[in-house]
C-alpha cells in the first residue's frame, strides 16, 4: 500500500471510528480521530463545544484539527460527519492522502446513531428526520471529496477493512497505471 494518509468521511454512524481503528492496525499506520483531538484539546465532549461556540465555532476547530492532521504522513484519519461542509476540508483532504466515502443507508444509520445522545445535530425533535436531511444534503459533498466510495451494511468490521483494502489498491494501481 503506498504512503500518504486515508481519510475517512461520512455520515455520524457510517463506522468511521470502528473501521478507521481496524484498519490503521491492518495497514500498520497510526489511527487518529479529529472529534477525538478536539475532546482532549477542549477538555469538553463535542455537544458542550456545540452547546457554547455553536456550530460555527465547532466547524472552525474542526478545521484547524483536519490541516494539522493533514501535514502528518501515513495515518489513517477518522474525520466527523460534517467536516466536508467546508470546500478547503475538502481540498486538503485529497491534497493530503486518499478520501474514502463509508456509505451507509438511513436504515443502517439511524440503527446506529438513535440511542446516542452524545450527537448535538440529532438534538430534535425528529431525529431520524434530521439524520435523512443531513444525509441528502451531505451525499454530493462526500462525493465531490472522496476518491473512494465504499458501502457500508451489516458485513463484519473485518469483511468491510477487506473491501476498504481493496478498494484503495485498486485506486493506486490505476493511479500508477496512469
């Protein structure tokens, strides 16, 4: 697998974290996870970030996090559900390594996310509603950063690194071959 980091996007309950773990130990690279770096950086959870800087002002840690993690080499980075709302995440993250999209449907997603309270974009009072808004309105963006789309379902953490593997030699080889 050649050098350069693997970003993760997608929806909040796509598996980011859990593959992006798995598959930082498959590919023998460091793991990072940008909610991750700002929760220790704040010494807050990302609903209190939230709760007082609103969404604007989480969005800008947010970045500052993704260029830091960007200049870094041959990591495998977990990014959150709406770090490709800004066109410049979008662009340092292609400029910086390969961005894989975890595609996952609503049904799978909301499986996942509806008994986390620890989401503030899902503070509603029609939370699936919500997720099903944000997906249609995030799905073009995660195409326009992504190198990759991957889909995500029921398969295993290991079946899913599996195809995360192949798809992105699959990418390498045709960028080699042209």
């Amino acid at each position: 697998m050649g050098r350069g980091n693997i970003f993760l996007v997608g929806m909040m309950g796509a598996g980011k974290t859990t593959l992006g773990k798995a598959l930082a130990q498959r590919l023998r690279r460091e793991f990072v996870d940008t909610d991750r770096i700002l929760v220790e950086r704040t010494g807050v959870p990302v609903a209190t970030v939230f709760e007082i800087e609103g969404e604007a002002g989480f969005r800008r840690r947010e970045s500052g996090v993704l260029a830091e993690l960007a200049r870094r080499e041959d990591c495998v980075i977990a990014t959150g559900g709406g770090v490709i709302l800004a066109e410049e995440n979008r662009r340092v993250m292609r400029e910086a390594g390969t961005v894989v999209y975890l595609r996952a449907r609503i049904d799978s997603l909301w499986e996942r996310t509806r008994h986390d309270t620890t989401r503030p974009l899902l503070s509603t009072p029609d939370p699936r509603g919500t997720l099903a808004a944000l997906l249609e309105e995030r799905e073009p963006l995660y195409r326009d950063a992504a190198h990759l789309v991957v889909d995500t379902g029921s398969q295993s953490a290991n079946t899913l690194v599996n195809r995360v593997v192949a798809a992105l030699r699959g990418h390498e080889a045709a960028r080699n071959a042209g």
